[in-house]
C-alpha cells in the first residue's frame, strides 16, 4: 500500500487566503412565518407585540453558529433593503454579533443569482476562496447555489437545533 508523506505546514502558500460566510435569509429562519396575527404585523413591521419579529431561540442558535465557525455574514434577505432596521430588532432580541454582518447581497433577478454575483465580487476583491453556506427557507430562488450549500428551515419552526448543527458542519 502507497505512503503518503506527513503534511508539511511550511509548504502552505501564506498569500492563499479564504473566507467562510454565511448567507442570511430571515423570514422562516428567525421568525416563524405561520399565518398568525403576529406574523401579519410582522410582515407589515408594526408588530404590535415587543421583541417578536423575530424568534429569541432562533437568534440564540444563530449566535451559537457564529461563535462555532468565525463566519462573516452576509444578508441575502429581502430585509437587507434597512440594514439599521434589522440590525436593531436583531441586537433587542439578542443577537451578539452584528460586527460580524460584513455586507448585503445586490438586488437582481434571482437570490441564486445575488449570491453568485457577491461571491465573485468579494473573491476578486480580496484574492480570496469563498466558503459557504446559505440559510434560506425558500430555495426555490437559489439558482445555480449546489443543494449541499443550503440549510432549509421549515418556515413553520424557524432555524432549529438541527439546522444549526448543519450550518456548522458544513462551515467548518
């Protein structure tokens, strides 16, 4: 049988760069989208109940990822049109790493698309490889993103326990 040589760490080229990210989607991942009142006020974002835009237990599993994998984020939901709004109901419901929230994905055709043209960017920008991952309960709009990129929330439940180890395994 073949023998192959320990790896050599002084061999690694120390201008190779990588960035590992995590593309964000929120309704059906933070928030439970059930066809409730509360989601109705939600949806409108005058939500009439305090701290309920989004799910405390989501945001904590979110927290928990973060601190898991040192991702960067990026916000690929249709939420990235306020970024203060968000970054504001996301901190009052617990969320500890908005200086991690690095950039939003472009408005095009197709959210597949909007995270294709942002990897691209960012990798000539930053001579880098991007490694990621995309949390999105609706990927049917994920156009040419390889299916073992995504981690699918069910909308009724938000990100889960399982979810949240999935991101994580796929991150690292």
């Amino acid at each position: 049988m073949e023998e192959f040589p320990e790896w050599d760490e002084t061999i690694r080229d120390p201008e190779y760069k990588t960035a590992t990210i995590l593309f964000l989607d929120i309704d059906g991942v933070l928030n439970i989208m059930d066809g409730s009142i509360y989601n109705t006020c939600y949806l409108m974002r005058k939500s009439a109940i305090p701290n309920k835009y989004m799910e405390e237990f989501a945001v904590a599993r979110l927290n928990h990822i973060v601190k898991e994998t040192d991702c960067d984020i990026v916000i690929s939901s249709s939420w990235r049109s306020d970024m203060e709004m968000l970054k504001e109901e996301m901190e009052r419901v617990g969320f500890k790493y908005w200086n991690k929230v690095i950039d939003r994905t472009p408005f095009l055709s197709s959210r597949g698309e909007e995270i294709l043209e942002w990897i691209s960017g960012y990798e000539t920008k930053h001579n880098c490889t991007v490694y990621y991952c995309v949390l999105e309960d609706e990927p049917h709009d994920l156009h040419g993103i390889p299916q073992e990129y995504i981690v699918q929330p069910n909308f009724r439940d938000a990100l889960t326990s399982k979810d949240m180890e999935d991101v994580i395994a796929i991150l690292l």
